[in-house]
C-alpha cells in the first residue's frame, strides 16, 4: 500500500500536501490548552499546552498521559468549592497563607491567586499536596475550575477566513496574541475517552455549530501496524521556536516493543502503560505529545495518521536518568492507532 515516488507529478503532489499539513489554514494539526478564567480576559491563563489532530466531526485525538498528572496548585477557584473542600482541611495557619496569596472577588465569587513567587507557590502546592487536594488537569476540568480549550491562531483575522462565521465568537473567546503576532479563537473541547494503558485520549468540539467545525481540516486514520520496512514516518507537531508555528518532519521507526511503564497517580492510584509501540528516532520537541505520525498512502493518495507522539527520550538519557531540562529529544515511544481500532470504532461508529 504504501511506495515511493513513481514520477514528478506524485513528487511535486506530495510537496505540495505537506505543506498544506503545516500551513494555518489547511492543517489538521491544533493545540489543546486548559484555561483558567476563560471569560475573563484580564485574568485568564493558558497551562497545560498538548498537541491534537481533528479525525473528523469535531472530533480530536490526542495523549492521556497529561489528564492524570498534577498541575500543583490552582490559579483560581470558586469560593463555594474552596469552603466545601479545600478550607475544613486546613489548620489556622495554612488557612492564613492561601488567604493571603489569594484574592476573593464577591462579584464572580472566586478567589484568584496573587503571588507569582516561586516560594510562595511552592508552599501553596505542598499544602495542597498534603491535604490531598486533587489538582489533576481531568479533574479541575471536571469541576470547571478551568477548561480544556484548541488554540485556533491565524494571521487572517477571521476564523478559516470567514467573516460570517467568525462572528460567532464573542469578545472572550477571540484575542490577538501579541507573542505569535496572529489572532486567536478558543473552542472548548470535553473528554470522550481516556484509554490510558495506550496513552490515547479521544476529545470533542461542544458549543460551535457544525458549519465552523466542517471548515476544520482533516486527517484520515490508518490502522496499520508497520512491522515491515516502510518510508519514513513524517511526524507534524509545534515548529522548535514555539507552538504558533508547525513542523513536519521524517522520523524513522527503529523497533517495536511490548511497553510497560508505571504512571504515576497519587489521588487516583498509578496505572500502567503497556502495550506495543513503536520505537522512533527523529526529533521531538518539548510539549510535542499528541503530535501525529503520519504516512504516505497511495491508494488514497494523501497523507494518513497511523501513531501518536507518546513518550519523549526512551531511550536516550535514560542511562543517568538525566531528562530534566533537556527539550530535544532523539528517541521516542509512539502508540499506533491499531491498539485502540476496535474501542474507537464503538464510539465513532466507523
């Protein structure tokens, strides 16, 4: 199914479909962020920065792995959640410090946090950690203490160049991002599935009609386990100088393994993952999990997603351990979508 180039014609074709896969307008590939404060443009906040591709239908694949990890701390909570199940657990004086680096407004009733030192941030996190507070991202989107949000950016200022449609977005859910110098739309997204064994995590578009999700582009899935050789996997996540931009780039299969790996979890207990993967060398920058791997097919003529971006530096570094700080990585373990076809295909009815 899959071959290399036959002629010009398929080799210019090709270049001209990658570059569509990076190009703002055509490329399937966007950013799921959790937001604090989402309708509140002074305050809000962007953590928890993961690639995803559109499967069609509003639909995103993505990792799971960053749903169970720990943000730490919150950036701001509604008082009535705060009394209900952080304060009865504090002593006097852990009850003074997050008084005094949080704020309470009475006119959207949350306190918000006022401290940006990393002492005091510290302090608040081990707090919290000790009282057993859930900071996990899956559970303060479950609780709306913030939301998990695509990035849409383009240097147009319409959303996929359409005026019309664009005006469906209010003033809090579109901004000029001075940064990335392009204009910004926020689509909230909810968790379908999270499988978590094989580091997949399967979303969905809520709140925006389908003519503004039709306009999003779209890449096919391919089920196949790649064993045998293959042309080199192209792997499509944020550009090295940061994620308003989109690289693609080859990444070459060098084995597959039978994974297992201990996640940890300390609210809802550790989980494993497991399961066979592929192991990849190629480059990988930080915050490229979720990232697709794609592939030429020749039967359909375009290219499809056949793994995900999983687990950076697995093997590299891994002699001293020494993967902190380092934000290129050589090595890499990605899951094939073949692990999940049969739960994918229940849910997406295909």
């Amino acid at each position: 199914m899959f071959v290399q180039f036959q002629n010009d014609e398929e080799r210019n074709a090709r270049v001209n479909m990658k570059h569509a896969l990076i190009a703002e307008q055509t490329s399937p590939l966007q950013r799921i962020m959790w937001i604090y404060n989402i309708d509140e443009p002074q305050r809000r906040t962007f953590e928890n920065n993961i690639c995803a591709f559109h499967i069609g239908n509003g639909y995103f694949l993505t990792v799971a792995h960053n749903l169970r990890s720990q943000a730490g701390l919150y950036r701001s909570i509604d008082e009535d959640l705060y009394k209900k199940e952080i304060f009865p657990k504090l002593d006097g004086s852990q009850s003074r410090l997050l008084d005094t680096h949080y704020f309470f407004d009475p006119y959207t009733r949350k306190k918000y946090i006022n401290s940006l030192d990393p002492a005091n941030l510290q302090a608040i996190a081990a707090i919290l950690k000790q009282k057993r507070f859930d900071t996990r991202w899956v559970t303060l989107a479950q609780k709306k203490i913030c939301d998990p949000c695509l990035v849409f950016q383009f240097k147009d200022n319409a959303f996929y160049s359409d005026p019309v449609l664009t005006q469906y977005f209010g003033d809090n859910r579109r901004m000029y991002d001075n940064d990335a110098q392009k204009h910004t739309f926020l689509v909230n997204v909810e968790l379908v599935a999270a499988f978590y064994s094989a580091d997949i995590a399967l979303y969905r578009i809520v709140n925006l009609p389908s003519e503004l999700i039709s306009k999003i582009p779209v890449v096919e899935m391919d089920y196949s386990f790649l064993d045998e050789p293959v042309e080199k996997l192209q792997c499509l996540q944020s550009s090295p100088s940061g994620p308003a931009g989109r690289l693609l780039n080859e990444s070459k299969i060098e084995g597959i393994l039978d994974h297992f790996n201990i996640f940890p979890d300390d609210i809802g207990g550790n989980y494993v993952l497991e399961g066979i993967r592929y192991l990849v060398k190629g480059y990988f920058r930080f915050g490229s999990s979720g990232a697709p791997y794609l592939i030429y097919d020749s039967v359909r003529g375009r290219y499809v997603v056949n793994a995900i971006q999983s687990e950076a530096s697995g093997i590299q570094l891994s002699i001293k351990n020494d993967k902190e700080g380092n934000f290129q990585y050589v090595n890499a373990i990605a899951s094939p979508l073949y692990i999940i076809k049969d739960e994918l295909g229940k849910i997406l009815g295909r």
